[in-house]
C-alpha cells in the first residue's frame, strides 16, 4: 500500500505534472483566491450585528490552519514523490488539529448565543439578571477567567487544547526514529530504498495522536453539537452551516484510514491521495463557514433596500395619491409579496371589514413598527430572540417604554418632578443602561454609535459601577467614529428615508481588573444614592432609542414581516392589528 502522500515502492522520485497534477494546481489557485477574496469581504462588513456574534477571529483562525493543510494535500498529488514524509507528519499533526478545534469551538457559538437570546424571547423586568449567578474564585486568574465573555473562555479552552496537541506531537515525533536515526526509542526506524521509507514512514503508531483529535472532533463533539442545535431555527444560516459542517467531517476520517489501509484503494490512489478525503471535508466546510455568510450579508443589504424602497413607495403614495400595478418593480415587489401573506385574515375587532390591500408597502414603515411594538410586542420579541438573535434591541425599546410611561406628563405644581419618583426613575434607568448599554456589563450590547454610548456614560458609567464594580473601561478607539446619522434633531422619518445611515455597536472591551460582585446580585434593593447627573432627563435616552428602531425597521422588522405567514396565532394577531389600524388611519385621517 501506499503512504500519505500516495507514494508506493515502484513510485519514481519526480514531480507529477500530467492533466491531473495541472487540475490539482489550477483547482488550488482558483478556490485559494476565491476563498480569500470572500474573508476579505466578510472583514470589511465585520460590524454587522448578526456576523459579530459569529466570533469571526476564531472561525477565521480555523479558516487559515484548514486551508493552509488543504493546499497542502491538494497539490500533494504533484509534489509527493519528492516531499519527506516528515513534513507532512508535521502538517497533519500541527495544521489539521488546529484547524479542527478553533473550528468546533467556533460552531459552539451557536449554542452559546442561541442559549443567551432565549432570556429576550420573554418578557421580564428590568431588574432580572441576565448573566446566571456563580460564585467567584478568591483567585485572580480564575476570577478573570469567569467574568469573561464566552469567546474569551472559548477561545481559552482552545489555546490550551493546541498546546497539548503540540507538546504531543512533538513528543511522538522525539521518541521514534521513523523520520530520524540519531535518537529515539531503538527498533522504531525503517529501513529500505528511499520509497519503501517513505511508505514506512506513512503509516504506523506515529499518527495515531492525529487520528484521535479527528475522530473526537468529528465524532464525538460534532454530534453533540448537531443535537444541541436541532431546535435554533436562525435567520441568518448560521444553524444549516453548524448542521452542514458536522456532517462533511464524519466521512473525513474513516475515509482517510480506509484509503491508507485498505490495498484495495490502490487505484484510487493513485489520482486521489488519502489525506484528500480530509481535505473535500474541508472544502465543504470552508463553503459553508464563508461563502454562505456572504450571501447572507448581501441577502441582508437587499433586504434593507428593499424595506426603504418600500418606504419610499409609501411616502410618495400618501404625496402623490394612488399608485399603479406598473410601479411595484423591483425591490418594492417585496413590499406586496410580503403583505399577501396576510391575506384571508379576519377582522380583529367585531364590525371590522376585511384587510384594505391597496397599499402593501405600509406594513414597514416606522408607523408599522412602532404600533406593533405598542399593541403586542411579544411575537416580535420572540422572533428576534430566537431567530434573528437581536433580542436584547426589542428588550431595549419595550422596557424602555415601560420606564418612559412612569414619567408624568408635566412636574408637579412648580414645574419640578417628585424627588422621590427622579431617584426612582435614575434607578431604573441605571439598570437599563447596564443591561442594554454598556459594552461592559450587558451580555449583548445595543448597536449604537459610540457618540450616543459617550453620551450615556457621562450619565450612568460612574453610578454603574458603584452598583455593579469596577470591570474595566470602554475602548472607545475601538468603536466605530461615525456620529448618529440623525444628528441632533434627526426624526423617524428622516431615518428610515436615510438608505446610506449606519449604526455600528461598539466593541465590547475584555475587563482588566474584574471584580467580585456579579450583575445579578444587583436587585430592586441596592439603589445607587449619590448625585443625579444634571444631564438627566426623561428623554436622556432618546437618540439610542431612534438608532435602535431604525436598526429594527430595516434588519429584523422586515425578517419579522416575511416570517409573518406562519401559523402563529399571536403573530397573526398582531399583524391583523397592524392593518386594521392603518386602514383607520387612511379612512380617518384626522
């Protein structure tokens, strides 16, 4: 039989550059550049929310070791007469296991953001934990080590797993004398011409570490995974890439092992060496982990357009009068395909007439949201929870109308609020803003600007961290310089008819100095009694309110809209109240 690289006893020391070698070669460059140009693309969009919950360092980290051993094995059909089987010991040893674990570790990310969103997906206080209570070690880097984020501790686990993974590779590779005759341990070198070496060299107990990772990784880990993630139904194909990944790797191995064992895979061989298997695995894999988000971020940008295109539609019906079948072209068609879903539905109120079509665009205007959000959030809250996994901006904009209502109307007779009630209103605020805001305390900050993040931490970082301790700072050279694309008296309108306005959230900073006292033990009890910023007021949180809708109207609202053609009753419901309230609005418009 052969060895890893395909070379058999009779193999000639030269170069195969025949029909298939040349496929090999030009397959190697073309897939290379296209894979590169597709992470180039996906670091430049990186900001957006639904590729930042990815972990896209580590899955581009799995990307570079996973490619760099499938260019390796690709061409080694061309190169293998004449490589020393010790370099690819080291390649599939070192390369291969890397590639393997950062990757899973990344596919965790799934389960670990799928699991967090499932907190937005109910309605709770402002006052409920979000992160889970733990006792925090009396040791420092133990203590670091709990109170960071998930990708750190991921990300950790990794480090330490790749470590292992080198300490035994090397310590495999010092104690035989398969690749080398001057130490190790006697009667493990090979003997022959220099291809009857290489075969030798190609197989036997040397690979054994390597064969292992695979099949814990493929067999083991990737199944647990795929059970974990049979109920995340995702809106941005992260579930069907973690689903599609596992299953290319099952094959991968056992194929490998059969191709190097099995003398009746010979004339296989001889075109497609055993290493290859792996290395189709991982062409799947690559597909799947950076092609198929690509598409999503462009099937998102249209999708945006598509929503102020609508909107656009709208405006300029309610200035123009009625509009012809002609102008639904386009990107708007999407507004009237969308609003058929809602066809057949009954009249939500008794005496109510069925659901006026005429204007199909107006289900996503920010009219729609807004009166969505007011009359019955919860769908709209689920689905983004669980299947757009924006939870925490629904959270935001719900409990912050909660907190907006306790304000009265006017102060009382001398124009000045009730102490009491302005104390008890920055509390809530406090909690609203460590729970949505603040990069360092919430599990998944808002998207906002860092001008309006500036804003609110001037009002409630310092009284944040008196409740909750001292976790660090916020980079804010790290978050994106682009002011709010409303400016200082920007409006809902203005906004949605913005197509080139951009809301980035801010990267989250890693604490340096963690302290003891977890999120959760702050509750309805501890109240933060120092000075009340002057800057507060009832609309201290207005801009972040406007960049956070229009987030939702042109991301997850028009998702929501598509989605609305389910057999959900609540959702149904709730698009039934929708309609009926812009039908009254046009048959009164007063």
């Amino acid at each position: 039989m052969g060895s890893e690289l395909g070379n058999t006893v009779t193999t000639k020391p030269q170069a195969r550059l025949d029909a298939v070698g040349i496929f090999y070669l030009t397959l190697n460059g073309a897939w290379t550049l296209i894979l590169v140009c597709a992470v180039a693309y996906l670091f430049v969009k990186r900001r957006l929310p639904f590729l930042r919950i990815r972990g896209l360092p580590l899955t581009f980290g799995a990307i570079f070791f996973l490619h760099m051993y499938w260019m390796t094995v690709t061409t080694g059909y061309c190169y293998g007469p004449l490589a020393p089987e010790v370099a690819e010991y080291w390649i599939m040893g070192l390369w291969l296991p890397f590639g393997i674990a950062m990757f899973q570790a990344s596919n965790s990310q799934l389960l670990h953001v799928a699991k967090m969103q499932k907190r937005y997906a109910r309605n709770g206080s402002i006052d409920e934990p979000i992160t889970p209570k733990r006792n925090l070690s009396r040791w420092r880097i133990i203590r670091w080590f709990q109170v960071a984020d998930y990708p750190t501790r991921m990300f950790t686990y990794v480090g330490l797993g790749m470590l292992f993974q080198l300490f035994l590779t090397v310590f495999v590779y010092l104690i035989s004398r398969k690749f080398h005759r001057s130490f190790g341990i006697p009667g493990t070198e090979v003997h022959g011409t220099i291809m009857e070496q290489k075969v030798q060299q190609g197989r036997g107990w040397e690979w054994w570490p390597t064969i292992f990772w695979q099949l814990f990784w493929a067999w083991i880990i990737a199944p647990i995974i795929l059970w974990r993630a049979r109920s995340i139904h995702d809106t941005h194909g992260w579930r069907v890439q973690t689903i599609a990944c596992c299953i290319a790797g099952l094959p991968a191995a056992p194929m490998w092992l059969i191709g190097l064992y099995v003398d009746g895979m010979a004339p296989v061989n001889q075109y497609w060496i055993p290493p290859q298997w792996i290395a189709l695995s991982i062409m799947v894999i690559e597909i799947f982990t950076v092609l198929l988000p690509c598409w999503q971020v462009m099937r998102h940008q249209t999708l945006q357009q598509e929503t102020l295109a609508a909107i656009a539609l709208w405006e300029s019906k309610n200035k123009t009068g009625s509009i012809s079948e002609s102008d639904y072209t386009g990107s708007t068609k999407m507004a009237k395909s969308a609003w058929e879903s809602f066809k057949g539905l009954s009249a939500f109120e008794s005496g109510r007439a069925p659901i006026d079509m005429s204007q199909p665009e107006s289900i996503f205007t920010m009219g729609a949201l807004e009166y969505a959000l007011k009359i019955n959030p919860e769908p709209l809250r689920a689905f983004a929870a669980l299947k757009d996994f924006t939870g925490e901006n629904i959270g935001f904009l719900t409990e912050l109308a909660t907190w907006k209502s306790a304000w009265p109307a006017q102060g009382n007779g001398d124009g000045q609020f009730n102490e009491a009630l302005y104390r008890q209103q920055f509390n809530r605020a406090i909690h609203i803003y460590a729970k949505f805001v603040s990069p360092i305390y919430a599990d998944f900050a808002i998207n906002i600007g860092y001008r309006e993040l500036g804003a609110l931490d001037e009002v409630f970082e310092q009284p944040a961290r008196i409740l909750y301790g001292d976790r660090g700072t916020i980079n804010y050279s790290s978050i994106t310089p682009f002011d709010n694309p409303l400016g200082s008296s920007g409006s809902e309108i203005e906004m949605v008819l913005s197509p080139t306005s951009t809301v980035f959230p801010p990267e989250k900073s890693h604490p340096s100095h963690p302290d003891d006292t977890p999120i959760n033990e702050i509750s309805e009890k501890v109240q933060y009694w120092g000075d009340i910023p002057s800057k507060f007021d009832p609309d201290v949180f207005n801009r972040p309110e406007r960049s956070i809708k229009y987030l939702v109207l042109t991301n997850t609202w028009p998702k929501f809209v598509k989605d609305g053609g389910e057999d959900d009753f609540e959702r149904r419901s709730s698009f039934e109240r929708v309609a009926i309230y812009f039908r009254t609005m046009r048959s009164n418009p007063a």
